[in-house]
C-alpha cells in the first residue's frame, strides 16, 4: 500500500504515521487509522513541495541534496522548513490528522 508515493521515494517503509505523530505532538493512536486516508489528508494540507521537503527532511537526507533539489540557499531552505514545521504544529493542521472518533468526543 501506498508504494508510488513521494513518501516511499526517499523512505523504506511508510513510517510517516510516526514522523506526522512526533512534528504534531500526537500520539500515534489518535491519527486516523487507515493509512491511505491519513497520507491523503497529509497531501491536502501541504503543497507538494513541502510533501517533498518533509519526506527528504524525515530520510535524512543531506542539507546539499535538498537545496539541489529545490533550487534553494541556505536562507531559503531554513525558511522553507520553518513554515513546514509551523504548519504541521499548527491546530486546524494537526486536529485534521485526528481520527474522527476522538473528534466527535471532544
């Protein structure tokens, strides 16, 4: 499941539930449970660069391989993961990750 994915391109295994739950601070449990609707929400909330920024940032992958890949200095490459990780700590972002049952509870 979800094997052509940008997520897959630079991860082994879809291991993105763990990294969404730890950049959100949630806990694992209460994102969605079905992994094909949770990457779905986790690419309409960022744009495909950001997708792509987080899933290279998550790999490990080199400052200088992400600044290739997107044209960036080093300026923009730290303002670029600034919004990133703004974005996914940010309420309306993170309570959409939310599994509708704990939802519906509060």
């Amino acid at each position: 499941m979800l094997k052509n994915t940008v997520w897959r391109q630079y991860h082994d295994e879809n291991n993105f539930r763990q990294k969404l739950a730890q950049f959100c601070k949630l806990d694992a449990l209460d994102l969605i449970d079905n992994d094909k609707e949770l990457y779905g929400v986790l690419k309409a909330k960022l744009t495909k660069k950001e997708l792509k920024l987080f899933a290279m940032d998550t790999a490990g992958i080199e400052t200088e391989g992400i600044k290739a890949e997107f044209d960036y200095n080093d300026e923009d490459l730290q303002k670029a993961k600034f919004k990133l990780y703004k974005k996914l700590i940010q309420d309306k972002t993170r309570l959409a990750f939310r599994s509708k049952n704990i939802s519906e509870e509060i």
